[in-house]
C-alpha cells in the first residue's frame, strides 16, 4: 500500500509503503525526482551521501548517474526528441 502524506522537505513528495502485514517493512521518505532524468530520489538517503549532486542551473538536488551531470532538464530532452521526430517526419514527407 502506498500512501501520499506531507513532506517534510520543502517542494518534495512523501511516500509511505507498509508492507509489515505481508513480512515486508514500513518504508517512509521525502521523495524528489531527478530534474534531468526523473529518476525518484530519497531526500534523507541523498542528503547522508558522501557526495550530493545539486544542479547549479536547475538549483534543485540530481542524482548521481553520470548522465545527469550536463544540466540538461529533462523536459528539454522531450522537447528535443519530438524535435528530431518532426524533422524526420519532414524529411521522409519531403
């Protein structure tokens, strides 16, 4: 079961999956995705990290993937490929 509650950090999501009853455990976090990849980041897990990645551009916490280090938001990247479909789209069309 999950649950959406407050978070306790400020412009994240809160998760709640409480899987006691089927042997699992209670599982609770601030949740962020990642502005370029949006990938789902545990804020608590993030900020005891030896190294926290944190846009500059974005002003907002990324995930440590090598491919989030450009700051390339990953609405720019959607608007890119639809870009490139329509160009294709035109090219094969004439």
């Amino acid at each position: 079961m999950i649950v959406i509650g407050t978070p306790h950090t400020h412009n994240s999501g809160y998760y709640k999956n409480d899987d006691r009853n089927s042997g699992g455990k209670l599982s609770e976090a601030d949740i962020r995705t990642c502005p370029h990849c949006q990938a789902v980041i545990k804020m608590q897990e993030w900020a005891k990290a030896p190294v926290q990645n944190f846009c500059l551009k974005c002003m907002q916490p990324a995930c440590n993937t090598e491919a989030c280090q450009p700051c390339v938001p990953f609405i720019k990247k959607i608007e890119q490929h639809i870009q490139s479909q329509l160009r294709r789209l035109r090219l094969i069309n004439g």
